[in-house]
C-alpha cells in the first residue's frame, strides 16, 4: 500500500488508525519536499475522504444533550425495520384514510430501499466501517455491524419510509420526519457510518419512494374524479349550510371539527328512522344540503337535494364512505375547504326503477341483483346477534348454501347469473378491495355479470378481480347507457348503496347525468 493511499478513510482500502495515517501523510510529504518534488495535488475522492472524516470527527467530539441516552437506542430499534414497522401501525390506527395509505406507501417505499441496498448498495462500494477510537464508549452499539459501511442501510430505510408517507400526506410526514432525521444522524453519532453514508442512503431511500410513486400514482396524481366544474355559493363559516348527522354513524370528533370551523352552519344530529324526515325538513330553509354518515345516508341526502334543487355538502361517517372519498372529500378540512370559496362539481346519478311492486330510487355507488342482495340480507339479519365480522361470515356461509343463479332476461336475452351488478360511472380494478372511479361524471354504467354454473365462488372472485370491458367464460363488464331486465321472480331483493329491497317483475336502471352539485375542494 503506498503512503498516498492510506487514508481514504476505506473507500477500497483497509482502515488504518487516524494517528497513523496523519503521520504516514505527513513523512511521505517530507520525503517528497526533501528529493525536490513537487507535492501531490489531493484527489478529489482524497478531498471528500477528508471532508468526511473531519465531520465525522467533530460530531464524536460534540456532546449532544441527551443524546447517549436516546440515539443508540433510538438506532437499534430500527433494525430489521422493526420501528418503521410501529408507526405504520399507529397510523393505520389513527383511522385517517391519508395516514393508511401513507403507512402503506412507506413501507413498500422501505422494502424497495432495503432490497437495493443489500443487493446493489453494499456490494458496489466495498467502504470499511469507520475507526471508533474518537467515539466515546457510552455510545457505541453493544453489537457492531459487519457489513460494508457505504451507504447506510438504516437512512435508507428512514428517508424511504418519511417520503412515501409525505408523498401521500404532507401533515404526516412532517410527523414522521423528525424520527427519521433521528435514527439516519444516530448512525454517525454510534460510529457506525461516516456523515457520505448517511446522505447516500438518504437519498438512494427518497429515490426507492418516488420509484414507487411511478409505480403506484399517489392520489394528487390521478384524475380529478369530479368535473365539470359548476358555479355554487360559497358559504364562509358555513353560513346556510344545514348539515344533518346519523348520530348512529360514530363521528363526533369530526362533526366536532367541523363545528369549529364553521360555526355559522347549523347541525341537526338524528338517527336512521328520522334521517329522511329530518333531511326534508332542512332542505326548506337550507342555501346547501350536508350530511355526514354512510353511503346509505348519503343516499338519501342526495335524493332529497336533487328534488330541492340544493347542493350537497357530505362528509364520511360511515364504515366505507366509497361516494365522499371518491369525491376527495375524507376529513372535514377538505370540507371546509370547497365550503368558504364555493368550490362544487356536478356529478352522475344513477337511478332504478321497478315499478310499483318493488323498490326505485338512486344509486351514487352500485345497484346489484343476486348474491350480493342476499349477502347483505343475511348480514343484517345477523349482525345483531353475533357482530359485525362474524355475521359476514355466517352469511357468506348461509348464501353459499342455499342461493341459485338468478334466472332473468337482460336487454332481451335470457340469462342465469350470479350477480348483476352496474357502476354508477367506471370503477377501476375492483380486486380483493373496492374499486376506485376517477371520472363521476362519465355519463355511463359500469355493468357487470357473473354467468350463473358451477364454483360461484371462484365465478365471483375472477370478476372482482378483473377490469373493465374485460371478459371471461365466467364474467361480462361492460360499459351501457341503460339497462333492462325482465322476468325477475317474486321475492327477489335488489342492493342500491349498501341498501337492500325487492325487487318487481321488470327492472330499468340509467343514469342522470351531472345532475347532482357537490362539494368538494378543487386542490387535494
């Protein structure tokens, strides 16, 4: 080993202790000045080795106030991703739809950075671990890691983690910012990185999350679902703003929330048996229409501003609330938001009728014939007894056993089928979970038909599972501007928005098109 080349500080070279490589620097430098020599100008790679070391050097010879006790143990809780694992925990716990997706995007962004680095990362650049004799012992690791020192595996997996929950909620990240500068600084402050790793890390997890982002769109990238835009008062402290809340649905803290921020708009609180008595009764003196609850009361909400002739004003409360957070209404600031400067879009309303022997009404999410009518029977009926998630499997098993294809002719032709189920507008991949539109106002139903035969349940799930305008000897998707069936057996329930009712003889479903006013914030 030349005396040049003894302290890059391991870029590719064995560490030696930094007394000696000072003095092997300074002797090689006297032997050249003595023969005449001109010295050598340092490297680039020299001056960034040095830079790096001085750095390193001054943050082991700073004392950080509660440091010794906080940041080594801060650094271990992050092996493995065992901490980041913990907050995208409490996240998910926090019930915010940003905060979920935020802990999801994290740790994909995380796993992407921590596959990178243990294949390409350390193997690239073969850095040794820096020196630890300027770092005192209280706050060196009790275990030492042995891999390669450049780039740092735990700033990685830091950065990753905060910027794919800041790429999909700037408030959160802001949250989990503070924790990630933390555990990437501990890094140096323990001796196990030199400051180069740590930026490389950092910056290699930032790229990991917007390679996920390019993968899987954060929801400000897709398509405003609402359009066209439509002139609508705006209501500054929700002045006229009649907001009418299913105390069954469990929001106070938002419907707290919403006071607060607008404490000019009138709330009426009631339940289920009153909900549209109450709705009526506010759309009279109301200038907008509010309602907070599920997608059933929102239903109902919409029914009764489309015959005042009101703008809605809705706010999630229920378990799914498909309608508001397609919408990109998901917490009450987004509501006061589009609220005080008048913001609103018209959207497509779906609406079935069945004459005068069944149900008719709107749909502003799904209208289903089938299995699933049946399914939220069975639920409903069981629910009360045994509970929610438990109920949903007794039904399941219930409707397993004893259901047939429905048996119908559907625009003139007869079929035997599973389920019928039409969009109000396109849904995306509808998969293991509920499906996304990005377009409410596309004029179309998004109808889709599980052919009656063998193994339902594999009929069903291959139509979940598929996309639009896609078709199988199982299933059918389509896009229509109407619907018509005919022959539907007596006793036959239909499902509009989590709602169930019979069904009469003949069935007719299309749509209103922009014909409802919404609320909602034109910036996310």
């Amino acid at each position: 080993m030349r005396p040049d080349q003894v302290d890059h500080e391991g870029f590719g070279f064995r560490p030696v202790p930094l007394g000696v490589r000072r003095a092997g620097r300074a002797a090689y430098e006297r032997l050249r000045r003595a023969t005449g020599e001109p010295p050598v100008p340092p490297s680039f790679k020299d001056r960034l080795a040095t830079v790096d070391t001085r750095l390193f050097e001054s943050v082991a010879d700073h004392h950080w106030p509660y440091g010794d006790r906080v940041l080594p143990r801060l650094s271990r809780s992050a092996n493995h991703g065992l901490l980041w694992g913990a907050v995208a925990a409490g996240l998910v716990l926090t019930r915010s739809r940003r905060a979920r997706r935020g802990a999801v995007r994290g740790m994909a962004s995380l796993a992407v950075a921590s596959a990178t680095i243990n294949t390409l990362g350390k193997r690239s650049v073969r850095r040794a671990r820096p020196v630890l004799d300027a770092v005192p012992v209280v706050r060196r690791l009790k275990r030492q890691p042995i891999t390669t020192s450049f780039p740092s595996g735990h700033a990685a997996s830091a950065a990753a983690f905060a910027a794919g929950v800041a790429l999909e909620s700037r408030g959160w990240g802001a949250v989990v910012a503070p924790i990630a500068f933390s555990v990437a600084f501990s890094r140096v402050y323990t001796g196990v990185h030199y400051p180069a790793d740590v930026l490389a890390g950092a910056a290699l997890g930032v790229g990991a999350a917007f390679a996920v982002r390019g993968l899987v769109p954060t929801r400000d990238q897709l398509p405003s679902p609402g359009r066209p835009l439509v002139d609508t008062p705006a209501l500054p402290g929700g002045r006229g703003l009649v907001m009418v809340v299913n105390a069954g649905a469990g929001t106070p803290d938002r419907v707290r929330a919403l006071r607060e921020a607008l404490p000019l708009m009138e709330v009426v609180e009631t339940t289920g048996p009153d909900l549209a008595r109450e709705l009526e009764a506010a759309a009279q003196r109301a200038v907008a229409l509010g309602a907070c609850g599920g997608d059933g009361t929102v239903n109902t909400a919409a029914a009764t501003a489309l015959r005042h002739g009101l703008p809605l004003a809705v706010l999630p409360g229920g378990t799914l609330n498909h309608f508001t957070y397609d919408l990109g209404v998901e917490d009450p600031q987004d509501l006061v938001r589009a609220v005080e400067r008048g913001e609103a879009v018209a959207v497509d309303v779906g609406r079935f009728r069945s004459g005068p022997e069944g149900t008719s009404g709107i749909f502003l999410n799904t209208f289903s014939l089938g299995v699933y009518p049946e399914l939220v029977h069975e639920r409903e009926r069981w629910s009360g007894r045994i509970g929610g998630r438990l109920a949903d499997v007794v039904a399941a098993v219930h409707v397993r056993r004893r259901s047939r294809p429905l048996r119908a002719v559907v625009d003139g032709r007869r079929r035997a089928l599973w389920l019928l189920f039409a969009g109000n507008c396109t849904y995306g991949r509808m998969g293991l979970t509920a499906g996304r539109r990005v377009d409410l106002a596309d004029g179309l139903l998004d109808v889709r038909a599980v052919h009656g035969g063998r193994w339902p349940g594999v009929r069903l799930l291959g139509a979940a599972l598929a996309g639009p305008l896609s078709r199988s000897p199982f299933h059918a998707a389509v896009r229509r501007l109407r619907v018509r069936v005919e022959g539907i057996a007596p006793g036959t329930r239909l499902a509009f928005d989590g709602e169930i009712g019979p069904c009469g003889p003949v069935l007719r479903v299309d749509k209103l098109h922009e014909a409802l006013t919404v609320y909602r914030p034109l910036t996310l």
